[in-house]
C-alpha cells in the first residue's frame, strides 16, 4: 500500500511538472524562444484535426529568419510564424480532391523553380532539399491546389473560408486566432 502511494505521488509530482513547464512555455512573451520549447513538443496551436508542436514552430522562426537574413527581408516575428504554420495544418487537412505528393514537390523545384542543386537551397534557407520539399513546397503546393479548387482568389480569401469551418485553438498567451481573417495575432494587452 505504502508503494502505491509513493508511485502515485511521484506520478502527480512528475505530471504537475510538466504541466507547469507547457504552462511556462505558452505564458512567455516568445514561446518559441524558451528553452522548454526545443525539448518537447508542446502543442500550441491546435484544431479539430490535431495540433502543431513547439518544436516545429521553432523550426519554422528558423527557416523564415534564414531566408529574411539571406534575402535582405525583414525578419518575421515568431507570430508570423506560428501563422504560417496553422494555416499549412489547415490546409493540410482540408479536403483536397487531388492529393499533392513529395513528387509533386520534387517535380515543381526542379521543372519550375529550375533548383536541383542541395546548396542553391541550403544557401538561401538552411534546408537540405527534401526538407525545403517537405516544408516549402508541398504546403504551398497544397495551398495554391486548395485555393483552385474553392476559386478563391488569394490564399487570404483561401483562409478566410477555412478559417470560418474550423475551430483553430492558439495556446500561447499572448496571440489568438482571428477567425474572420483567418491568421494568428497579437492579443490587445
């Protein structure tokens, strides 16, 4: 009995831990900025269709750092960002009559974008080529194939619409999601 006890104190001890480290995470002015966020996957924005984690929005600050730096851009803030990312998850789940592949993906950068050489990619990103496929291309690939099918006339129109048919939960304190535009802001402190 004394065993049981002790298990389940540490159970509780350990489940109060981490639930205070996402909380730390989600009430920082930069989530994706706290050390917590590179360790765990946190989920901070989330729809009927999963959630997108911490980890994968501080890939995403990287990548658009990396190319605002390398293109003489300004630096997008860590809401753009997290921006981007749930409107590619609601994208990503939204129902494609056509499914876009990684094919489709190698296919444009190397037909279109005329890119098939790793540093061309890596100089301007910081990507090596299948993960500017997979995190680049293919959700703009299913951006602009979505945005066909609805005949809406830019991706803003595009997220607008999906952004009125689904729920969409930003956890961080301090941004929300604006569902008549469509797109992660700042919360009016």
């Amino acid at each position: 009995m004394r065993w049981l006890l002790i298990t389940g104190l540490v159970i509780l001890v350990f489940l109060l831990l981490l639930l205070g480290g996402w909380a730390w995470v989600l009430a920082g002015s930069d989530p994706a900025g706290n050390v917590l966020a590179e360790y765990f996957p946190w989920p901070v924005v989330c729809t009927t269709r999963g959630c997108v984690s911490s980890t994968r929005w501080l890939k995403e600050e990287k990548i658009q750092q990396t190319f605002a730096e390398k293109t003489g851009q300004e630096i997008p803030t860590a809401a753009d960002a997290l921006n981007t990312l749930a409107r590619q998850h609601l994208t990503h789940y939204a129902q494609l009559r056509q499914n876009v592949t990684l094919a489709d993906a190698e296919r444009y950068r190397t037909e279109i974008l005329n890119v098939s050489q790793e540093n061309q990619i890596k100089d301007t990103t910081g990507l090596i080529l299948d993960d500017y496929d997979n995190y680049v291309l293919l959700p703009y690939l299913e951006q602009e194939s979505l945005r066909q099918q609805r005949s809406a006339e830019t991706p803003d129109d595009l997220y607008q619409q999906l952004a009125k048919e689904r729920l969409v939960v930003v956890l961080p304190f301090h941004l929300k999601w604006d569902r008549q535009e469509g797109r992660v802001i700042q919360r009016v402190q």
